[in-house]
C-alpha cells in the first residue's frame, strides 16, 4: 500500500524538484510509449469513468468511520460504545477533508473507494493490461494483496471491455488484513499496518463490491488465506499481469516465489510499494538479483513500478 493513515495525507514536497502532484500531473503516462491511453474508444472511457468511480475522485467523499488501531486504549473505550450504537443503527464517523491531489496519485487511504491506488495506479494497470490483451500474451491476471478490491475489479472490467472472454482474474487475500510481521524479516519487524481493522476487508464485502459493478462470475477466483498457505498451491497455470500489493518483504518475497515462474514472457510485473516501503523493495531487489532479472524497472508515480519480463 502507498497511502497513508488519516485524512491528511503526508506528501512528500520534492520530487524531482517539484511536488509529487505536479510532477504527476505535467507528466503523467510518459512511460505510456505504445499511446495505448491515449487512444479514445467507448471501452476506454468505460475504463476512464471507472476510474473516477472506483477511486471516488469523480465526486470526493466526506465521511470516515471512526476505528481506532487494535492494541490501544481507545479501542478499548470504542468497542462497547460502537455495539450500543450499532444497535440503534448509527455509524460512528467524523467529516473529513477530501484531498484531490492526494486521490489522484493514490496516496492516502480512502474512507469508502473500492481501491487506494489512486488515478495513476489505475492508469498503469490499464496501460499493462491492455498490452498484454493487445499482444496476445498468454495467462490469468492476479492482484496479491487486494483489500476492497478496486484493482482486480479494473482488472475484470478491462478484460469485459475487450471482450476477453478466457481469462481469469485471481484475487488473492488474507480477508483479514496484513499478518503480523514476521521477526526473521528486520524490514518488517517495525511494521504496525496488522493493526488497522480498516484494512482487514471481509471476502463478502469484496465479493459484494465485485458485484456492484455488474463483475462477480466465474472468472473471478478468490484465493483466501496468508500468501505463503495459498499461492504456491493455487491452480494458476501461466500469468500475463502479477500486481504485487502487499506491502511488506514477506509478502512480496511469497508472492514472487510463487508466481513469477508462472509469468508469461511479455507478461507484466507491476510492484506498488517499490518506492514507498523499503522491505517491499529489498525484496524485489534480493529477488531480481538472485534470478539475475535485468529488465528495466519503469517507475510510473511517487510509488509504483513495473517491468515487463522478456525471457
Ligand atoms: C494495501 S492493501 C491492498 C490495496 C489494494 N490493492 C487496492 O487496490 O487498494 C494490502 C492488502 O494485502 C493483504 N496482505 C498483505 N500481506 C498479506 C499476506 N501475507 N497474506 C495475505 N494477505 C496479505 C492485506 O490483507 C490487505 O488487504
């Protein structure tokens, strides 16, 4: 995850000598070097309105749910008052800023939007997708790490516009947010994101958000479980799109280790915290080095890269 925790997203102020947005924002998609979004199409604009529609950027949103973290007092004092409230059928939540810049480039976490990648993110996984639907490179698409599921559910409406009618799209989670951080892994040791209730999303909510948008069916798989108990025991037989979304070392170490050898050559790996959590990339790092992978690391916003494997 790139984002942040609260409502006022901690952005970075240089980039390259300017802010992440306007850095984004005066260059947004040159690595796009095929022109595939540029191209203007009712299946790209199904794609665009999406978009605004998954990240809530089209229209903003107001409120959050009060949840503090697991382990603190105030979660204490908070359970008992949110089951009295909750049984006279009222939500505890406070107004909120909304952040447009911040939403564009997916840095902070959204109180309601099915995903927290933001318009960049979205626009990358559109670009890799389409590619590889375009080049005809064989494989399934799998999102590891999928919280409300905005991305995989783009991953499915891409392969509905073009009218894929094969693929699979794999959804692979815990259902209950990110595990504990594994001691032997000192990049993870520090990480406090097990605690968050609001990343632990339920497969019923992803499935109901799945549906939503008219995309739940049978070519949406759920993986549910820890990534090292699920993925190098899921029936996948060759990938196309592997989108890495699960923050920590371990959990990206997992999923490299058991889906890599599964891409396609023309495939895409797209790594959303490369730039934003150092274990995320010491573990692409360690991983490409000792699979002496040399295709070029393409950065796309303040967080996220992809290469597109050759060999
Ligand atoms: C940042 S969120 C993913 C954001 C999402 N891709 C989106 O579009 O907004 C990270 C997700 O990874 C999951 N996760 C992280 N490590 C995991 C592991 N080892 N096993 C299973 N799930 C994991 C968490 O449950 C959480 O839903």
């Amino acid at each position: 995850m790139a984002g942040r925790e609260g409502d006022e997203p901690v952005v970075p102020r240089s980039y390259h000598g300017r802010t992440m947005v306007e850095t984004v924002r005066s260059a947004r998609r040159p690595w796009d070097r095929a022109g595939i979004l540029e191209e203007s199409s009712p299946q790209r604009l199904y794609l665009e309105l999406l978009k605004g529609v998954l990240t809530r950027y089209a229209f903003g949103e107001t409120k959050r749910l009060i949840e503090p973290a697991k382990g603190t007092r105030q979660r204490l004092l908070y359970l008992p008052v949110k089951k009295l409230l909750g049984a006279l059928g009222v939500q505890l939540v406070r107004p909120v800023r909304f952040d447009r810049g911040a939403r564009e480039i997916g840095i902070d976490w959204p109180p309601d939007a099915e995903t927290m990648i933001g318009l960049t993110g979205l626009d990358m996984l559109e670009y890799c997708a389409t590619d590889v639907l375009r080049l005809k490179v064989p494989g399934d698409f799998i999102e590891t790490g999928v919280w409300r599921g905005g991305a995989a559910i783009f991953m499915r409406a891409v392969l509905e516009a073009y009218g894929d009618r094969d693929r699979v799209v794999w959804a692979a989670d815990s259902f209950r947010g990110l595990p504990k951080p594994d001691p032997s892994h000192d990049t993870d040791v520090e990480d406090a994101l097990w605690r968050y209730p609001r990343l632990a999303i339920s497969l019923e909510e992803v499935r109901a958000n799945f549906e939503r948008y008219g995309l739940l069916d049978d070519r949406v798989r759920f993986l549910v479980g820890w990534f090292h108990e699920t993925l190098s025991t899921a029936p996948i037989e060759r990938l196309a799109l592997l989108r890495l979304d699960g923050d920590l070392y371990e959990s990206t170490m997992v999923a490299l280790e058991a889906l890599y050898p599964k891409l396609s050559g023309g495939g895409y790996v797209i790594v959303d915290d490369y730039h934003a959590v150092r274990g995320c990339r010491n573990a692409v790092d360690e991983f490409r080095a000792r699979h002496r992978i040399t295709e070029e690391i393409v950065q796309t916003d303040w967080a996220r890269v992809f290469w597109r494997r050759e060999r």
